[in-house]
C-alpha cells in the first residue's frame, strides 16, 4: 500500500504509512522528489524537472521502485497494489488512475486537488475578496455567527436536526440576512464583509465566457473559513503563481485575473499537476476500484469538484451502470479538509477498499462515527452518490441503523 502526500510534499509522511504496516501491508511512499527543507513551492523555481516529478513522476517511480524490491525480498511479486491518499494524496491517486492503470488494484482518493491550477486560483480569488480593503475582513469570530445562521436556516431540510447538513446543495443561503441594520457589531455582518461571505460560497466564473472556472466552499463549512479568508493569502496557492505561472517570487496575487492569468497556468501546466482526464478506461479493464470521499464541509478544496470530476468519467465512459461498478464517491456530512469538522469524519476506507477489490463487495454504504475526545458520541452510514442517508423516523439519529441510503425526492 502505497501512501499520498498533502500539500507541496517534500517530505515522506512516515506517520500514516504506519496504520498500513500494521495491517500486514508492505508500505512506500515518497517526498515526490525534493527535498521540504526547500519552503512550499519555490523548489519549481527554474527547475521544471522538479515539477514534473511532484505532478506524477515521483509517485510512478516510486511505485515501481516498491514492487521491485518486495519481489526481490519476498522472492516474488506483491498480490495486490492499492493507493491511499487524501488532497494532494487524492489528486496523486487519480493521476495514477488516468496515467498509470496498472499501478495499482484499488485506490482510496480523498478530497482531491486534482484540478490543481482552478483550486490554486480560485483560493487567491477568495482572498482579493476578503482582503478587497479593510472593511471586507470577516474576522474568525464571526465565523460561528454565519455557521449558526446556515444551521438555523437549513439544518432540519434533512429530516434530521443534528447540527450537519447532510446535502449542503439544498440549503438556499444568502449571509445578507445577517446584515447589521446599524453600527457593526459582534452579533452582524457588515454590508462589505456580507459581499466577501457571499464570494466565499460562489463560484469562481471567467468575467468573459461565464463558464465556472471552480466551484466555492459550501454551506456548513464556515467554522474553519481561515484557511482561504483568514489573515494571509492561501500559500500553496500564492505559490503556484509566483514560482510556477509567473516566475516572480514578488508576484502579488491582487494582480490575479481571471480570465488571461488562468489560462496561461492551465497552458504552463498541460497535465503535469492537474489530474482532470474522465477516461478511467485503462484503470477500469483490469479491475481497478476508485473509491473517492470528500468531506461536505472542506473548508480548502470544494466538494462540488469532486462531484464535477465524478460526473464527467460518468458522462465520458456512457454506461453509468459500469462505471458504478468500478468507481463510488462518498460525500461526508460535516467533514471538514480530510478529517475534522463537525460531523463524521472516522471511517475505514481501507478495509471498504479490500472487501471491494478482493471478495467483489461493493461498498453500497459504509458506516462511519463522529469521534469527539476519543470517543464515538455518533454513528451514520456514508451513501454512494447521489444517494443520502435518509432517517427511517424512529430509533436515535445518533444510530446508523436507523438510516437507509436511498435517492433525494
């Protein structure tokens, strides 16, 4: 099993390969060829091969590299290959899948940051708006006010008032209800930092052709809003400008322009980081299994873009019926960036993973819990997309058996 990297990688994240080594697995992973002592993104600066090695090559080799030596160690090959990754780990894995089909037999990609150059824009687009001026700032302890307020507005659409929305597409919104109707004050939101709300949730659009470059954060999300809108500028994002599209280590991302600035970087990129090919053809003929969950509320990378990636491998490979059979999304109720949040956000992909690729059991839920101070306060099945977990109207809502994944009316 080998493991994914988070950010700009740069180092190998020996604490996750370990839950593997105790199940029994041979385990690798790589810095995705740099060294981290190197901050964030300046290690592509002049170094185009570098670039290349952090989009995909590092992990290919790597890959390779591992299936080499337990074959020369173990006096034969491995059974079995699988991936697990999350955010760049999850952009790694479905690179994988759409480069390399015959890396690996199964692969769990969490929320990933697979369109790498509109993510990267669309966070430095969320902090023009915020830091416009002075006044646009939502200072984080009015985070819990907005957060509030979407509950109140949209909590019980579910059937269920539990303090997560389990499909945050259907809570209609809009911060301006919580507008100061005189000075500013702890308990509104003044009229500029109701249009910076606004921008958070919205969609980044080309200003000329009207087409979404990135979907926005969702309802549900706004207790850890600071990773986009806090104080200073996303730096994964700020860095890909300045040492990758621009070159220029003084690059100030006001300067940011939707149109022309996006389609240099989509051009400079040309498939070295961005993993958005829908033909999973290759990984799919040998019995490859994606497994893909993303949290509802990510507070960094949209969930909407893993729906957007899953509905176009729908729509290029036709049947849906085949591509269910090889491929199911999970969308987490109140799961924040990988983990975290509010809602559910402990589950074993892993074993899913194994039931699926090596007995042909397809995941039609998986149970996860809420742990909170190391203890299980909730339980509830995650459903396959579309589906949703539906309260049956009787037991507690704290008990997954009292759930059934079934389609929205």
């Amino acid at each position: 099993m080998a493991i994914g990297n988070g950010g700009w990688a740069g180092t190998i994240p020996y604490g996750t390969m370990l839950e593997p080594l105790a199940r029994g697995y041979a385990t690798a992973s790589t810095d995705t060829g740099h060294d981290g002592t190197t901050p964030g993104g300046s290690f592509a600066l002049g170094h185009p091969e570098k670039l290349i090695d952090f989009g995909y090559r590092a992990v290919h080799e790597a890959t390779l590299k591992a299936k080499a030596i337990i074959a020369a160690y173990y006096g034969g090959a491995a059974k079995l290959a699988y991936w697990n990754g999350c955010s760049s780990g999850g952009r790694e894995g479905l690179k994988e899948a759409q480069r390399f089909p015959a890396d690996f037999d199964g692969i769990v990609a969490g929320a990933p940051a697979n369109y790498w150059t509109h993510l990267v824009a669309q966070a430095l687009w969320v902090a023009q708006a915020v830091h416009k001026d002075e006044a646009s700032y939502i200072p984080p302890n009015k985070y819990p006010l907005i957060h509030n307020a979407v509950l109140q507005a949209c909590d019980a659409r579910d059937g269920v008032k539990d303090g997560v929305l389990e499909n945050p597409t259907r809570c209609k919104f809009d911060p301006k209800v919580l507008e100061c109707k005189g000075a500013d004050g702890p308990a509104c939101l003044t009229t500029p930092q109701v249009e910076s709300a606004r921008k958070i949730y919205s969609s980044m659009v080309n200003p000329r052709t009207k087409e979404q470059i990135y979907p926005g954060l969702m309802p549900g999300s706004e207790l850890n809003w600071a990773g986009l809108a806090g104080p200073e500028a996303f730096t994964i994002a700020l860095d890909h400008f300045r040492y990758v599209v621009f070159k220029n280590s003084n690059w100030d991302y006001k300067t940011l322009n939707s149109d022309g600035d996006i389609a240099l970087a989509d051009q400079i990129d040309d498939g070295t980081i961005n993993a958005i090919d829908p033909n999973l053809k290759g990984f799919f003929a040998h019995g490859g299994k994606l497994l893909q969950y993303h949290g509802w509320a990510d507070q960094l990378i949209s969930p909407l873009n893993s729906i957007n990636y899953y509905e176009s491998v729908r729509k290029a490979l036709g049947v849906a019926s085949k591509v269910n059979d090889s491929y199911r999304l999970f969308m987490i109720p109140g799961m924040a960036h990988c983990r975290g949040g509010e809602g559910l956000n402990s589950f074993d992909s892993i074993s899913v993973l194994e039931q699926w690729v090596e007995k042909g059991k397809a995941p039609d839920q998986i149970v996860a819990s809420r742990v909170r101070d190391g203890n299980t306060d909730r339980t509830r099945p995650l459903c396959p997309y579309p589906q949703v977990a539906m309260y049956k109207g009787t037991g507690s809502t704290d008990d997954a058996k009292n759930f059934v994944c079934a389609a929205e009316k």
